[in-house]
C-alpha cells in the first residue's frame, strides 16, 4: 500500500477519539449498562498512544514519548477486555491489565533506553497486543442465540481480524531480521496495520454499542 503512514497515524488517533467520546456518552445515558466506562477510556487510551509517536518526524526520536505511547496502547487494549468482562458480569481481571502495562513499559524502556533494538521492542508489543485481542474475540465467539449473537461476533470478529494483524507482523519481524520494523519503516505490514486498525476499531465501537 502506498499510503502515508504518518497521515494513518494520526487519523486512527483521531478516529479512537472520537470512538472515545461516543462511548462515554452512551455510559452516561446506560448508567445500568457495565463495560462502556472501560471502553471509552480503552479508546481514549489508545487515541493518545498512537497519536503521541506522530510528534516524533524522525527517527530515533524522544524514546520516552515511544514508551509510553506503547505503554498507552496496551493498557487500552487491556481496558478493552475488562469492559467485555464487565459487560459479562464476570470477576474483573486487573490483574492483566497490570502485568501487560507493566511487561509493555519495562521491555520498550529497556530496548529504548538500555540496549536499543526496534525490532525485538516491536516483536514483544505485537506479541502482547495480539495475546490480548486473541482472548477478546475468544471472549465474544461464543454461542449465543439472535439477535446477541450479531453484535458479539460482529466485535469478536473484528477483535479476531486485529490478532491476525499482529500475527502478521510478528511473522514479518521474524522472516526479515535484517530490517527495521519501526512505525514509520516502509514496510508492506505497517500501512496494512494502520489501515486495518482503523477500520476494526471503527466495527469494535459499533459493535460495543450494539451490545
């Protein structure tokens, strides 16, 4: 795809925004509705984690602003999960959301900071967002009767489609070691995540709200 990858950062920081907003004003009109509070900060998290690293023109950058702009994408995809347990009524897992913030900041600070690698820092990101999308689809794929089911596999499904994006950039890390995975690499996978991840999110609040 030959797509400005700078441009589609900013635009899925925005539309995640904007997601964001939608979703805090559907919790202040369902206050008995469980889950929507998480997913809006989810959104709003993630809009200011991939809108932190567009200030950055060149690489390598403020190394401060990629940790924690990583630290803030996965602590909203973690959010997002806890919502769908919430929405569930099930026992809340904070604990995952620590442990994924926690391995997210130490590992981007130590291959920022300490023993600078782009492409392991990448590898570990992409193996936490894609573990935790994973148990979020597992989470709405279940059997369910209509009209539930539309907007439960409408959200796992897109949920699904974001595991195998990061599933596929882990691959394209390991098959090409020799280049360099940044956000902003001309790389055939970064324009396609980018891409990808905006439309998902896009189906993710939809389907959130139809839920």
């Amino acid at each position: 795809m030959n797509l400005d990858l700078r441009t589609m950062m900013v635009m899925l920081a925005v539309l995640t925004f904007l997601f964001s907003i939608l979703l805090g004003l559907a919790s202040m009109h369902a206050r008995d509705i469980r889950g929507l509070r998480q997913w809006a900060l989810a959104s709003l998290l993630i809009s200011i984690g991939f809108g932190m690293p567009y200030t950055q023109a060149a690489p390598p950058g403020n190394g401060w602003v990629i940790i924690g702009g990583a630290s803030l994408v996965i602590a909203g995809a973690s959010l997002q999960l806890l919502g769908i347990q919430a929405f569930k009524e099930e026992a809340l897992q904070w604990r995952i959301l620590l442990l994924a913030v926690v391995v997210a900041t130490a590992q981007s600070f130590w291959f920022v900071k300490i023993h600078p690698d782009v492409n392991l820092r990448a590898l570990i990101n992409s193996l936490v967002l894609g573990a935790i999308n994973f148990a979020c689809a597992k989470a709405l794929l279940i059997p369910m009767r209509p009209p539930e089911r539309t907007a439960h596999w409408l959200t796992g499904s897109s949920f699904a489609l974001l595991t195998l994006v990061y599933a596929a950039r882990v691959i394209s890390i390991l098959l090409n070691p020799d280049a360099i995975h940044g956000l902003y690499a001309q790389m055939p996978i970064n324009p396609v995540m980018f891409f990808t991840g905006g439309i998902t999110h896009l189906f993710i609040t939809f389907g959130f709200i139809l839920m």
